[in-house]
C-alpha cells in the first residue's frame, strides 16, 4: 500500500548543514550538507519509516488481524 497524500516537508539550514522534518509523521527528521541530499532524504525516509510502522502493526496485531486501506 503506498500513500499519495501530499506532505508538509519543513526545512531549516544551519550552515553547512540542512536539518529537514515531515510535520505529518513524527519521529522523521534528517540532517544532510547538500540540499538535493536533503530532498533525496525527503523522499525516502518517510516512506522507510512508514514501512517500519505497518510491519510492527501488523505483528503487535497477530494472527487473522484484518487489513483494510485507509485513505485520508
């Protein structure tokens, strides 16, 4: 399953670095010297995190846990 819903990435440079968070999912923030490294993070991290979420979701839920999609 993958989310199309758009998302807020907050970007603030503190020379040389670039520290970047997505508001819609706590816990994702990075910091990287480039700005595309910093854009290339922005598009990655987000979904890894989210991945990570829904396979420790589904083994806290345990055997016959139903999935359904959710679009918000």
């Amino acid at each position: 399953m993958s989310t199309t819903s758009p998302h807020t990435a907050v970007i603030r440079h503190n020379e040389p670095w670039g520290i970047r968070w997505v508001e819609e999912v706590p816990g994702v923030n990075a910091q990287e010297q480039s700005r595309e490294a910093l854009w290339q993070s922005l598009t990655e991290v987000p979904r890894e995190v989210l991945e990570f979420n829904r396979q420790d979701a589904l083994e806290a839920a345990g055997p016959g846990a139903e999935k359904l999609a959710l679009i918000l």
